[in-house]
C-alpha cells in the first residue's frame, strides 16, 4: 500500500511507516521512495542523515543535517546545457558506432508477454574465497576492476548460451560525473543513474576459453566508454533527434553495487528484503534478464531477474551457474604461473597496440609506466645513439661527506629513495616501438659498490680515487637497463665518505641531483638516529609528461 500510494504527479515521492510490535521487539521502519527522486547513492546519503538526524533528536537536539552542496536540479539544467552546446559532441560516432551493428534477441523458452508480475528471482552465491581472490588478488593480474572480471564471466556464460561470438549488455554507471569543477554532487539527492550499451567478445570457443585474451578485451571495451556511459542517454534525450533517438536498450542489464557490509552498533540496520512490487504487476520489465552482484559479509551474490513468462527458471538457472563457474575458473587462470598481462589503456600515451605491449611489457608485472620522452629527452637520446662510444650526457658527482659513519644504513637510504622515485627506476626503450618510450620499472636495486681505504696513506688513496673515477666514466651506462644510476660508497677516516655517483641527464636535470641528494640526507638521519623520515611529498614526473 505504501509504494502504491507514491504519485509522482501529485509530488509524493517518499512515505514512511513506523511498524511498532506489541511483543516489545525493535520497531521496523519502512521507507518507499520513487525512482525518479533517489538512486542508490541517494539512498545512502538519505539514511546516513536519518541516524544523525535520530541520534541529535534522541538527545533533545534539533535535527540539523549536513546541506546539499548543489540541487539536483541545479545539476539538470547544467547537464541539458552542455548537450545543447554541443559539449558531448565528441562522444556520439563512439555511440553511433556501438548500436549500428544489429543485435540478435535473446533464445526465449516461451512464447508469452513479459511483464513485472511474471518476473522471478534466482540468487546464486560465491563462496569466500572465490569472493576474497576476486576481490584481493585477480586485479593486479590484468590490472582490472571487479566489474571486468565479472562482465568477462557473464559475456562468456551469455555468450555460450547464444551461440553467438559478441554479446551486448545494458550497464548502469552512478551518472554522478565530474563535468563540471563547481558542481558537488556528493551529497546531492535525485536520480544520477545512466544505462549504457556495451557490446563484449569473449575469447576462445566455449569449450576452451582464453580468459586473458577475455579479461584484456572486456577491460579495454569498457576503459574506451566516454564519460563512463553518462553521454549515452544524454545525447539521446536531451539532444537533437538522431541516431540515438529511440535505440531501445538490449535485453539483458548488468549493475555491480560494490561491498555491502551492514553497520555495527549503529541505530539503524536492514529488517530484511522489502516487500513489495517496484512495477506495477502489467508493466513491462525494462529487460529480459537484469543481473545485479553485490558482495555481502565476503561473500559475492549475483541475483537474476527473469519473466517467468518467457524463460524456465531451469534455463536461467544454468546461465548462473555457468557465470559463477566462469568466475571460479578466472580466479583459477589468475592464480597460474603464466597469467598476467597489461593493455593498452593502462599506458595511454605510450601508443602501443596489444601486441606491442605483450612484446615490451610481458606480463607487465614489473612496470610501473610506459611514457614518452620529452623533446629535450629526444634529443639527448639522438645524440647518444649516433655520438659512438663517448656519452656526453653522463653525470659523475665525487662528494666528501662528513659525519656519514655507516655506509650500509647509507646504502639503505637511497635506495629507500629509488624505491619511491620513479625517475631512479627509469630506462628507455627505442627500438620495435613507434616512438621512444621511459620505462619506469616497480622496483629496482640500486648498484652499490663498497670500498674501504681508511688504512691506505694520503698519497695511495688519491691514486686510488683518480683511478676509480676514470674507470667508472670509461664503463658507462646502459641507457636501455634500469636504473640509470650507481653508487661507489667509499670509507675514509675519521666518518668521513666518499660518494662517487653517477646518472644520466637523460632521466635527471641539475634541479633533481639537489632534491635526490637531500631526500636521501634526511632517510639516512631516520635510519641512523631513529625516528620516520617524512619525505617530501614530490608529483610524479608523469604528471609533467601527461
């Protein structure tokens, strides 16, 4: 009765009923809302206000809950601006060219009408440890998100059903995008939901699936979606009639809604499943199949919504297991000696195809970035290739340091330094790449050679010292091997330390050697006089690359 009576016409879009048991158990709070007021991230927002609302009432307070930052509606008129300027233009070939291609309907089991009264729900359940791989271990594998892992699963299971090699599917995205820097939409009520097509091929046959082509290719298909699907029914419904205009969405709708876990202690927690229709019984459903995951207390739930009407619940049945065992089996692959891989997205500027990357990369797991040299990093490269076997751009620092009585905790200390520099963990690669690329390696071990000539006279350790620097020049670098720098520690007596350090100028400018130097000063001082450095927070040269 309570959703019943919500109007959307005559603005009741929210009602609450307080159910008060006579045997003295907690009361029970119902509250029903339209669809066209909150979203799920509304909701969130709604019952957060409503326990600080109750825990300021309980003490005698006024409820005062936290402001909107900007009204939805504030949101609304901004949105249909920017299509109506044109500000979305960029992303309509992408969606022009997403549904141009036909769609095969679905395999049905029965000739009847769906509609909201026929629909059935099955629920499926992951176990904990499949749900703690997916969630914990899969991703650094590929670098994925939990939503490629399971798009990739239920693209296989879809597409196994079907017969056919791509299968389309209607995503929901939060729709609360960052378009515009003024706008705080954290806090803002109102129906931000967009829904999106994306069409997916799955890799190998169905007895035999290649699951890293599979997670590369879903990964990729979806990191190219414009504005995270948002642009999609903007430019179909608030734009100028085209091509998008009335493209009906396909038939089955997937919608990830992250980890659930209920809260503690708190004044409020869910009763259980609501009662209730959230169409009326002759309405149609908005898709044939609509499947929804949340992981709940560790463990991920999928649950199928599905018309009685058109599909045994034994076919829908089969297409959860099937999904659920595609999951099993890619945390399986992801678990294997030889899984792992990145794509192209992962390395935008870089320009490589698959197979580039695969070739340069390998399983990726040991590189951070892929970047493109800078004009001035061009040149110095140019120079060195053609300049024989004199290289001008290599930098020799021979430093007298007082006071550093501990050469291994000195040693530590740079390469705690390069462990959080990507500049140290650098080389460059030129050749099978279309243009000259800086790999930033995850970690490197620093070269530290150690040498003792506190017992040599004045005159044997100045040869000595002379002799080192020449043979360390004449060795060179090997601007294609990380990192592009060594250190030769040096003990002289009374605490005193020679520091022969060489770089290239490729990867560090005079302004750098100052900032390296005084970073690895103060990790040396925590190290030998106890205390947590607190290092400089330094942007990432990638920022200035980008």
């Amino acid at each position: 009765r309570s959703r019943a009576e919500l109007d959307p016409a005559a603005g009741a879009l929210l009602r609450a009923v307080l159910f008060r048991p006579a045997d003295g158990a907690r009361p029970q709070l119902f509250l029903t809302a339209h669809h066209l007021a909150v979203d799920s991230v509304s909701w969130r927002v709604l019952l957060a206000d409503l326990a600080q609302a109750y825990r300021q009432a309980a003490e005698g307070a006024a409820p005062a809950p936290e402001p909107e930052p900007t009204a939805f509606t504030d949101w609304a008129h901004r949105l249909a601006g920017l299509v109506r300027s044109g500000g979305l233009d960029r992303d309509l070939p992408y969606w022009t060219a997403e549904t141009a291609a036909p769609v095969e309907p679905l395999p049905v089991d029965l000739p009847g009408t769906p509609t909201a009264g026929s629909v059935r729900t099955l629920r499926t359940r992951l176990d904990r440890a499949v749900t703690g791989a997916l969630l914990r271990k899969v991703p650094e594998v590929y670098r994925t998100q939990v939503n490629d892992v399971l798009l990739s699963a239920l693209a296989r299971a879809l597409a196994d059903w079907t017969g056919t090699g791509r299968v389309t599917v209607a995503l929901e995205g939060h729709g609360r995008e960052d378009l515009f820097d003024d706008l705080d939409l954290s806090r803002t009520v109102g129906w931000f939901t967009t829904q999106y097509p994306v069409t997916l091929a799955p890799a190998g046959p169905a007895g035999a699936p290649d699951w890293a082509a599979t997670l590369k290719q879903v990964k990729e298909r979806l990191r190219a979606v414009p504005h995270r699907g948002l642009s999609y029914e903007a430019l179909a419904r608030l734009g100028a009639p085209g091509a998008l205009t009335d493209r009906p969405l396909p038939q089955v709708c997937f919608n990830y809604h992250g980890q659930w876990t209920a809260p503690e202690g708190g004044d409020f927690a869910p009763a259980g499943e609501a009662p209730g229709r959230d169409l009326a019984p002759d309405q149609p459903p908005a898709h044939l199949l609509d499947v929804s995951a949340v992981v709940a207390d560790g463990e991920l739930e999928l649950t199928w919504h599905y018309s009685e009407s058109v599909h045994r619940e034994a076919t829908v049945r089969a297409l959860a297991e099937a999904t659920a065992a595609a999951l099993t089996a890619l945390v399986e692959h992801c678990a294997s000696p030889g899984a792992g891989g990145r794509t192209p997205s992962d390395f935008p500027l870089a320009g490589l195809d698959q197979a580039a990357l695969d070739r340069l990369v390998g399983d990726g797991r040991d590189v951070e970035d892929l970047l493109p040299l800078t004009p001035l990093q061009e040149g110095m490269l140019f120079h060195r290739l053609v300049g024989g076997p004199d290289d001008v751009y290599l930098d020799q620092a021979d430093l007298l340091l007082e006071g550093v009585a501990d050469p291994r905790a000195f040693a530590l200390a740079w390469q705690r330094v390069a462990d959080r520099t990507p500049a140290l963990r650098t080389s460059v690669v030129w050749e099978g790449v279309p243009a000259p690329l800086q790999v930033v390696r995850r970690g490197v071990t620093l070269p530290v050679t150690h040498l003792d000539l506190r017992a040599a006279d004045p005159a044997e350790r100045a040869e000595r010292l002379d002799r080192l620097r020449a043979e360390d020049l004449a060795l060179g670098l090997d601007i294609a091997t990380a990192p592009l720098t060594r250190l030769t520690l040096v003990r002289l007596p009374e605490a005193r330390l020679r520091l022969l350090w060489t770089s290239h100028h490729l990867i560090l400018d005079g302004w750098s050697l100052a900032q390296v130097l005084t970073d690895v000063f103060a990790e040396y001082a925590a190290l030998t006089a106890g205390g947590a450095p607190a290092p400089a927070v330094r942007r990432p040269f990638a920022d200035y690359v980008h």
